[in-house]
C-alpha cells in the first residue's frame, strides 16, 4: 500500500493577511461612503431648532435616486455656483421648501407656495423678511433653514441644483440622548 502524502495546511504571512483585510476594509468604506451613506455634522445654528451645532447625522445618497427630493426634506448639497464664486467650499444643509416650477413668497411672516401659507411647526420664529415671489427654475429646489431669521439660505443665494444635492439627513447618532430618526415634515 502506497504512503499518502500528508499535506500541511498553508498559512499566509500574517502582514499580507492584515494588508489584505484592511485593504478591503478601506475600499468598503470608500465605497459605501461614495454611494450609500455618509456622515456629517452640523457647524451652525441655522437649521435650530431642528438640529443643533454639533449634531452627527447620517445622510442618505441612494433613495433620490429613485425619487426626487419632497418638501420637509432636510438635504446636504454642494455649494451652487452662486456660492462658490463667495468661496464657499463646504456643503450646506437645509429643508426644501420649494419644489421646481412653484412659485414661492415670503411675506408677513409666512411662506407661501403657489399663494398658499406653508404649515410649518419646526421653525424657530417666523420669518422676519420678505421674499419673492420666484419661480423655482425646472430641475431646482429652494431650501431654507429652519432658523430662518439666521440661515444663509436661498433667500439669499437662490436655488439648488438637483445635481448639488448629495442626499437627504435620516438619522442623527451624536448626541445620544437626541439620537433617532429625522423624519421629513409634510405638508
């Protein structure tokens, strides 16, 4: 009767073991980051008293791209032209008031969209301005934040893009004890 051979299992080198699981664990990250998910924070007070400066969020990228962004959503988007040429770099987030081809007006202290006041329970005071009315352009959104009276906002700067806009604020994790879902405001 023939020796069988006895064969050793073969182990890698523990360093190209690791290279290779942090290697994958980078391209995930990257990945999901680019095209799911990703975390931001928030560094000013202009969407109080809805978020809070230093809130953590995770911002959605994938449901507007199957629907487009509604009302009440809260939207993370790239600077506009508008605002790049004012040398602003970082992204934005604000609410979407107006939808594209809606005709929008700020007056006596009330939003309105095609002559109709927005409820809206989630502002931190009316709006001490005027406003409009503008039609939103096809393709476009008007975004406001919550503290209207101290966000730098469309009012201002005009209309977003739907290409600057990178997805829409789902949950806020940090501070714990305010952690949970961010639910859009419908009318």
């Amino acid at each position: 009767m023939p020796d069988k051979e006895v064969h050793q299992p073969e182990y890698e080198n523990p360093w190209v073991e690791g290279l290779k699981t942090i290697g994958l664990s980078l391209i995930l990250a990257f990945g999901i980051r680019t095209f799911i998910a990703e975390a931001r924070y928030i560094p000013s007070g202009s969407m109080e008293p809805t978020l809070q400066v230093n809130d953590r969020l995770i911002i959605d990228k994938v449901s507007y791209n199957f629907k487009g962004p509604q009302r009440g959503d809260i939207v993370v988007f790239e600077p506009t032209d508008t605002l790049l040429q004012q040398n602003f770099h970082d992204a934005f987030i604000k609410r979407v008031i107006g939808l594209p081809r809606e005709t929008v007006e700020v007056k006596g202290g009330r939003v309105y969209i095609n002559n109709k006041p927005l409820k809206e329970n989630y502002i931190a005071a009316a709006p001490d301005y005027t406003w409009g009315p503008e039609v939103v352009p096809a393709g476009s959104y008007l975004v406001l934040g919550d503290n209207r009276n101290s966000s730098y906002d469309s009012h201002y700067w005009g209309f977003v893009p739907r290409d600057r806009i990178v997805g829409r604020a789902i949950v806020r994790f940090w501070p714990l004890d305010r952690a949970g879902s961010i639910p859009a405001t419908k009318e």
